[in-house]
C-alpha cells in the first residue's frame, strides 16, 4: 500500500509546482507586452479599465487611456487581458470540427436511412454551428489572473473573536 502511495504524492507534488509559482510569474509575464498594446485590467472592484499598455513595475501597471496615463496598483489588479486576433481562428477551427463531427453522424446516419445526400448536408449544417460557436469564443488572451482571498471559515472566524 504504502509503494502505491509514494509515487502518487510524487505526482500531484510534479504538478502542483507550477501553480504554486503561477502567481508571481504571471505578474511577470507582464513585461513581455510591447508598449502600445490594446489591453483591458479588470481591477478587484470588477471596475475595467481599456487603453494602451505603457509599462509594469513590482508595484503597478500604467495604460494611456486617451491622452491621460492611468496607472493601477498591483494590489488592486484582478486581471489584465491582451486583445487577440484570434476570432478568425476560433471560427475557423470551430467550422472544422464541425463540419468533421456532422460528416461522421452524416455517415452513421446514412447507414441507417441509405441516403448518401445526408452526409455532406449534415457536415454543412454541423459546420455552421461550429463556426457560430468558434465565433463567440472570447479572442482576448488572460496574461495575469490574481488569485482571490479565500473567504474565511466559520471555525477561523471563531477563533479570531
């Protein structure tokens, strides 16, 4: 039992330790935006600020919101996403998978109802919806994400009264 146990600790140890150091890392991933980037900073208040990224410190990220530099503290910062381009991509990968799926249940389908036509109207159909989804898919790109305090539990709270 206990040569069973070992190498399972081991594993979820592996893959914890990457999120254990996510947070700061994160923060640090700031400074690979390029300066002019259109980017959005959601503050811990959910009050969103949109503009142009300018800089990033230990303490603070700035953005030029029309000609004002507006500057929030890191303590403040619930998260920062970049504006993507990738809406084309997620249409296009959702009109593939699609279309694939629909051409499988077309074929499936045709195995039962002998209609040949069916395959190619449902891979059209499939595709469609797939692009619709793909479309809807957010294109912005999460680059920071704070971690939220941890409400306390009643026990905790007990103890501190």
């Amino acid at each position: 039992m206990a040569s069973r146990l070992l190498p399972c600790c081991l594993t979820i140890g592996l893959l914890l330790a990457p999120l254990l150091q996510a947070q700061e890392s994160q923060w640090q991933e700031l400074a690979q935006i390029k300066a002019g980037t259109k980017v959005q900073v959601v503050e811990r208040s959910l009050k969103s600020t949109s503009g142009r990224f300018v800089r990033v410190s230990e303490t603070d990220v700035t953005l030029k919101v029309e000609n004002n530099e507006v500057v929030v503290p890191k303590s403040q910062v619930y998260r920062v996403s970049i504006s993507g381009k990738n809406r084309k991509r997620n249409t296009l990968i959702g009109l593939a998978a699609g279309a694939a799926a629909g051409a499988g249940l077309g074929a499936a389908a045709n195995q039962v109802v002998g209609d040949a036509r069916v395959i190619p109207g449902m891979a059209l159909s499939f595709g469609a919806l797939g692009a619709g989804i793909g479309a809807l898919v957010p294109a912005a790109k999460t680059v920071y994400r704070a971690e939220l305090p941890r409400p306390a539990s009643p026990k905790e709270q007990s103890r501190h009264e």
